[in-house]
C-alpha cells in the first residue's frame, strides 16, 4: 500500500511510473483497470483484510508495467508470438521488479508483478514457483489477469464464451491455477456476475 509520507525523491519515481503507465496501449491501459478490479472483487469474497485489498488494487494496475520494454511489434502482433518473442515477453515481470524497487512506494506489490505468471504446478515463469512458494496475492492476480484475457476482445479474435472460460478455469484448476481462487472467482460468476459486467462496461478497452 502506498504510503501518504511520499518524500520528493519517491514522488519522481512515482510520476516517472505513472508517464510509463500512460504511453500504454489502450488495451494494455484498461487490460490492467480490470484485473485490478477483479483481483479485488476476489479479494474482497475471501474476506481479506484492507490492506491486502488495498495491495490488490496497485498490483493489478502495475502487474504488467514490465511490458512498456516489450517492443510493440511483439505486444500488438496480430497472431501467434515465435519462441524467440515468447522468451521477449517472458521478461516482463522482472523488467518490471526492477521498474518499481527503485522506490519503497511498490515494496508491497513487487511480488505481484514478480510471480503472476507463475503456475500453481511450478511450470511457470520467471522461476518457476510452485504451491504455497507463490505468494497468495499473485496467484489472485494470475486468476484475473487469466480470466480478463479470456474474456476480452483482441486483434485477432472475439471474447471467449462464458460456458468455455468456466471449462477453463475449472479445468486448470490444481495446475495453472490455485483452486482456493478458482473457487471463489467460479462464486462470484454464478452468484454476483453482475459485478463483473459493471466493471467490464466501466473499463472497455474498445
């Protein structure tokens, strides 16, 4: 959570971050409003406390600061990436470490940018975490961040069915995933969907 005591030298860091934040592509911008808010929204229906919340929030929006290093020819290539550009965008959580702990303002959310492509059956990247070495608050970042790109239209293709992103989270649910949370984002689809739709509207990248 960031601090209000923000010294001149932590206000430039933050100013410098946020200029980052605004040269993003417009999908990119809204992609992280709405993990933000998703990764809450799960937050929230697990009972975490304020602060935990509050950490949510900052981590969605910068979980993919690490791509404003990312060429766009590889952010916005309408198609599959070749190996070479997976192993480009593999780098950005770390690039992204390295952005924010130049100042003490993100010390609460590195390991979210750091770990939220992490899988839960230690087949991710960039470490290769597993279980409950990945930090709580990252694997909720990595369910919403999954279920946005899931459910939202790109360059080459529409938002996938509902019923299909359902199947796919339960499906790599124990894998991919950490079932706590697939559990609790499955609730809040079938009982608060509502919810979702709002924050969909409020935050079109389109």
């Amino acid at each position: 959570m960031i601090s209000k005591n923000i010294n001149c030298t932590e206000l430039k860091d933050y100013k410098i971050i946020i200029e980052a934040l605004k040269s993003e592509d417009v999908y990119t911008k809204n992609h992280s409003k709405r993990v933000s808010k998703y990764s809450f929204l799960i937050g929230k229906k697990l009972g975490l406390s304020n602060s935990d919340l509050e950490t949510l929030k900052l981590g969605g929006i910068f979980h993919d600061i690490g791509k404003v290093e990312i060429p766009d020819s590889i952010l916005l290539k309408n198609g599959k990436l070749t190996d070479e550009e997976y192993s480009e965008m593999k780098k950005h959580p770390t690039i992204g470490k390295d952005i924010l702990s130049n100042s003490e303002l993100f010390e609460d959310i590195l390991p979210i940018v750091m770990y939220h492509h992490e899988r839960f059956d230690g087949t991710g990247y960039p470490y290769g975490l597993s279980n409950n070495d990945i930090p709580f608050l990252a694997k909720i970042v990595t369910v919403a961040d999954a279920f946005d790109a899931m459910t939202s239209k790109r360059s080459y293709r529409d938002e996938l069915n509902l019923s299909y992103v359902k199947n796919e989270l339960q499906s790599n649910s124990g894998t991919q995933f950490d079932p706590i949370v697939i559990k609790t984002l499955l609730d809040i689809l079938e009982n608060d969907y509502i919810e979702i739709q709002k924050i969909k509207m409020e935050n079109s990248a389109f």
